[in-house]
C-alpha cells in the first residue's frame, strides 16, 4: 500500500520528466491512498499553473481528474487533526505533509514523494518512502 504526495501527483498528471518517474508505480495494481487534502493542494497547485499561463483551464481540468483517478481511496483530514497538529508541534513541520505522514503511519504504508525533506524527515521518523531515486535504479 502506497500514500501518495501531492508533488508526485502533480508531475505524474503533468507528464513532468519526474512524474515519469511514478508513472508506472501509479499505474500498478498496488493499492495507492491519499488524505483529501491532497485534492485541495492539487487544485491550489493546478490553479496557479493556469493562472500564470503554463496552462489551459482544459488541461488543468485534466490533471484534476487524472490526480484524482491515482487515488483508489482518499481519506478525510478531520479525524487526524490531533495527530497532525502533535506531529507538527513535535517535529517542527509543516501539517499539510503530515497528514499523509499520519494516514502512512497509521496503514503501515509507503509514502510515494519527491520532496526532499519530506523524505528526509519519513526516514528519519523510520516510514518507508519510494522516491524517484528508488525508481531509476
């Protein structure tokens, strides 16, 4: 089971050199989770592309759905917001990441990221993470 990262989502939907990456991960039969925040980070994300002009409004509308064809479940953020705001007062991070920290810690799953401290702070918390390191070996 995999949690994936808004960044990764992000560069697979664009066709990004990165999201290249994932693709095939993304399109395996492994079961790929996610917190719904990752939705509404897309959309900020995907929103500003169009908004600077690196994108149509039509193709932003094709990475919304793409993003949101990745995911085989998306958890709500409400019932971890104690655990996200303990995480993120105890190792100084932002909460947006941990939610998907907390949703990965909590299933025993691989976080799938390319943010680098993110990363670095999933290992030092002892979470597995697939990067895009681990996929071009």
């Amino acid at each position: 089971m995999f949690v994936l990262d808004t960044n990764v989502a992000i560069a697979v939907a664009m066709g990004t050199d990165t999201g290249k990456l994932f693709k095939d991960l993304i399109e395996s039969n492994e079961q790929m989770i996610s917190s719904e925040l990752t939705l509404a980070e897309s959309t900020h994300s995907i929103r500003k592309y169009v908004k600077g002009g690196y994108a149509s409004a039509e193709t932003g509308k094709v990475w919304m759905q793409a993003i949101q064809g990745m995911v085989d479940k998306f958890y709500p953020i409400q019932p971890d917001i104690e655990d996200v705001l303990h995480e993120a007062l105890r190792l100084d991070h932002s909460p947006y990441d941990l939610f998907n920290f907390v949703l990965a810690r909590r299933h025993n799953a691989t976080i799938v990221s390319c943010d680098k401290k993110f990363i670095s702070l999933c290992f030092k918390e002892g979470l597995n993470v697939c990067t895009e390191v681990d996929l071009s070996a």
